[in-house]
C-alpha cells in the first residue's frame, strides 16, 4: 500500500498533470503545504525534484558553476587560468619564432640569390675573358704570321702575297679565314 501511495504523490506532485501553470497561486493559498513538500522531498528524489520546479529553486545544471565558488573551485579555476595563460604564451612565442624564422627564410633566400648572381657574373666575365684571350691569340698568330712572311719575302726575294700562302700551306690553314 505504501508503494501505491508514492506512486499517487508522485503524480500529484508532476507538473505534467498538474494542469495549472500557475504554482504561485498554490504557495500563496496553502503554506503548510510546502511544509509537507518538504517532508516529502526526502523520500523519493523525482519528487524533490518536481518541488523544486513549482516552488521555482531551481538547482543549477550539472557541471554549471555554482554562485560562490568553493576553495577547490576556486583553485581548480586558477590552475586553469594559469595553464590557458601559458598556453596563450607559448602559442605567441610559437608564433613569434615562426615569423623570426620566415624572416631568416627569406634573408637566406635572397643571399642564396646574391651568391648565384655574383657566381654568373663571375663565370659571364670569365666567358668574356676567354673570349678575349682567343681574339687576343688570334690576333697574335695574324701578327706573328706577318712577320713571318715578311722574313721568308725577304730572305727569298718573292713577294709578300707568295710568303702568305706558303705560309698557310705549310700551317694548314686556309686563306679564307
């Protein structure tokens, strides 16, 4: 019979069948209610629950802070203070050294470009060079095959013309060049 009893206390006390939404009017008509409410709280919780809601102490959600805080809320919120905090630093350091090396990325790249560009400019006037030293050669075998023509004309009283094509036979070199 006790267990048919809860059980009708139970409905009484649902909001669902209720059928009045008004539960002030209900407070204000009947005080000595809420003291059997109270009474009643402690034996079932679905109860205590539903008596909560009409006599609006609504108790926080699970996991919501409370109002005041205790002494290990309180420390746990400062640990977690701390700890976003150093997060926080070592995500601007992290940061802070990725821009650093970007920046030495970039001078590293541009010194990488100097170096090639002198390093062309040094075998483009090497090239220059070269080609200098084969018109300079050049030159000098022109020179120095004057002058040996113009020793082998005397010598052999022929004409300068005859010495320059004796002279390129005996070399292998063509008049056309």
């Amino acid at each position: 019979m006790r267990k048919m009893t809860r059980t009708i206390f139970l409905f009484e006390a649902s909001p669902l069948f209720s059928g009045d939404d008004n539960s002030d009017d209900q407070q204000d008509e009947n005080p000595s209610d809420e003291e059997d409410r109270r009474n009643l709280s402690s034996q079932h919780p679905l109860l205590e629950k539903s008596i909560r809601k009409r006599s609006h102490h609504a108790r926080p959600p699970r996991g919501a802070p409370s109002l005041q805080p205790s002494e290990g809320d309180s420390k746990m919120l400062g640990e977690e203070l701390e700890l976003r905090r150093q997060r926080e630093r070592r995500e601007a350091e992290k940061e802070k050294r990725e821009i650093e090396w970007m920046e030495a990325e970039r001078a590293r790249r541009v010194a990488e470009a100097d170096h090639w560009r002198r390093h062309a400019d040094y075998f483009g006037s090497q090239n220059n060079l070269a080609q200098i030293q084969v018109a300079y050669y050049r030159q000098k075998m022109r020179n120095e095959e004057v002058e040996s023509a113009a020793r082998i004309s005397s010598q052999m009283n022929i004409s300068l013309q005859e010495a320059f094509s004796v002279l390129r036979r005996a070399r292998g070199i063509s008049e056309d060049s």
